[in-house]
C-alpha cells in the first residue's frame, strides 16, 4: 500500500515535499514514480527513480525545479518541488513497479497511491 502526502495550496514560486510512504511486506520495487493529473488532462509521469541504483528521470517541464529521492530504509519517495507554477497544478500519484522498463515509462506500474491535491495560485 502507497501513502502519498503532502500537497496543499501554494503560491507561485513556493516550494513543496510530496512524501509516499510504503507499508506492508517487504518493498523493493524496480523504480517508484511520481505522475499529476491536471484536470481535464490525461495523467502524465512527473518523475522516476531507480529504486536500488537511485537513478532519475524528470520530464522536461519539471527539470530543474522537482527533485526525486527516495529512503530504501524508511520505504518512501520524495518530491521536492520548487519554484512552483501555476501549470504545475494537478493531484499527484506516486506509483511502483515490480520490474523492468526505462525510467521514462509510464507503463509497468502496478501499484498506487490515493493521489494528493497541489494548487499553485498565481
């Protein structure tokens, strides 16, 4: 089971932590990722990291700004978000997947959390 946390309402240019923690067996999945969906927008992935070597993946439009992380030992990801824009505004997922696929693919996950709200007014 994923627990997402940490959105709220913010202004543009503020800084959020969007946290998901993990519960239940023993967690290893193969990459955790964080995915938004604005409304009317199809869900689109955020952010992904490799859960054992800890690489990354950003989409463009974030670069720069969000930063993935994770703490294998506390099971949970992180997304730091800063310098947030209005466009950024959507409920954010956290998601995992058991294995395989590249770290910009937003296919193999298996597994998700119950979303939580970011508003960034302008």
């Amino acid at each position: 089971q994923l627990q997402a946390s940490g959105g709220g309402l913010v202004q543009a240019g503020d800084s959020l932590r969007l946290s998901c923690a993990a519960s239940g067996r023993t967690f290893s999945p193969y990459r955790m990722g964080w995915f938004r969906q604005a409304p009317g927008k199809e869900r689109e992935i955020v952010a992904a990291i490799s859960w054992s070597i800890g690489s990354t993946y950003y989409r463009d439009s974030v670069k720069g700004r969000f930063t993935i992380s994770r703490d294998n030992a506390k099971n949970t990801v992180y997304l730091q978000m800063n310098s947030l824009k209005p466009d950024d505004t959507a409920v954010y997922y956290c998601a995992a997947a058991g294995g395989g696929g590249g770290l910009a693919s937003s296919f193999g996950y298996a597994y998700w959390g119950q979303g939580t709200l970011v508003t960034v007014s302008s």
